[in-house]
C-alpha cells in the first residue's frame, strides 16, 4: 500500500473507492478472459484450428500479465484485488463467453466480442483518470493498446490473415 499514491489520488479530485471498483471489475475481466482464451486454445477445432489456437495461447498470456499489471496498482492505492474465483464473474463487466461450440471460427467470433467490451472498459476507465491520475492512466492507456490490437489480430484471423501479416490474407 502506497500512503502518497493513495493521496495523489484523492487530491487530484478522484474518488479513490469508485477507482479500486473499476480497477478491480477490469481485473476480474481479465482473469476471465485468460481462462476463455486459455481453454479456447486447448479445444480448438477445425478450418485453421492451429493458426487460431496459436494467437488464442498468445493473447491468454497477454491477459494474465494485464491481471498482473491491475493487481499491482490495486494494491498500491490500497484495495484487494478479488481474492476468489467467485468474485471473477460477480463483478466482471464483460463476463465469460465458454467454449460449447470448439469450431475455432466460433472461438474467434466469441473473443472479438470479449476485446470490443474490454475496449469499451478501459476506455471508459481512461476518461476517468485521464489528467488526474498519471500512472494508472498509463497502466490503461497500455492495457487499452493491447487490447485493440487483439480485436484486430482476431479480425484479421477471421478474414483468413494472419495477424500483422497482411500479406498471407486470401482474397
Ligand atoms: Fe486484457
Ligand atoms: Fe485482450
Ligand atoms: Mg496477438
């Protein structure tokens, strides 16, 4: 827990528990998407199962260090991050999409719907802090990067591409 860090906080006119809410429902997300990347990879199947497991392996990686990146902030300015499983869906925003349906194309179709609500999450979160709060600003500001690129990634994988590699797209 950081005295100061809490204290910039509050003087720069935030509400430090509506912060540590936000921080930890965007923490309680990530874990999830982790876990549904995660899985999404272990039971893929189908048209370009391998090339789509590959990135869904990447990005559950991506998420976990996102998790890393909130609790470590959350703790700084003086909360919990959830400390049980439980929590990860009660307070989630962007809740769990599971994989019923292993045909990798649906995978792809579920994650790009999981990216576009975590955009929406942090940007929301970035409005909230932007000017007021430079580190956590800069936490989600990098969050919100990664998260962008994912949505493209899988958008690009969706249209036969694969990722940053605009030259394997069949058209
Ligand atoms: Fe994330
Ligand atoms: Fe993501
Ligand atoms: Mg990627």
């Amino acid at each position: 827990m950081g005295m100061k860090a809490q204290e910039l906080v509050v003087r720069a006119g935030l509400d430090l528990n509506a912060l540590l809410k936000e921080l930890n429902s965007a923490y309680c997300d990530e874990w999830l998407a982790y876990y549904q990347y995660w899985i999404g990879a272990k039971v893929a199947e189908g048209k370009m199962a391998n090339l789509i497991a590959g990135e869904l392996q990447e990005h559950a990686g991506e998420e976990l260090a996102h998790a890393e990146k909130l609790a470590q902030r959350i703790i700084e300015l003086g909360g919990t991050p959830a400390i049980s499983p439980d929590l990860w869906l009660k307070e989630s925003v962007c809740g769990y999409l599971a994989p019923k349906d292993p045909n990798a194309l649906t995978l792809l179709k579920q994650n790009i719907q999981g990216e576009r609500c975590a955009i929406e999450v942090y940007h929301k979160l970035l409005a909230m802090v932007a000017g007021k709060d430079p580190i956590t600003e800069h936490l989600v500001r990098e969050i919100l990067e990664d998260e962008l690129e994912h949505e493209q990634d899988l958008e690009d994988l969706q249209n036969g591409c694969e990722p940053k590699d605009k030259k394997s797209c069949a058209k």
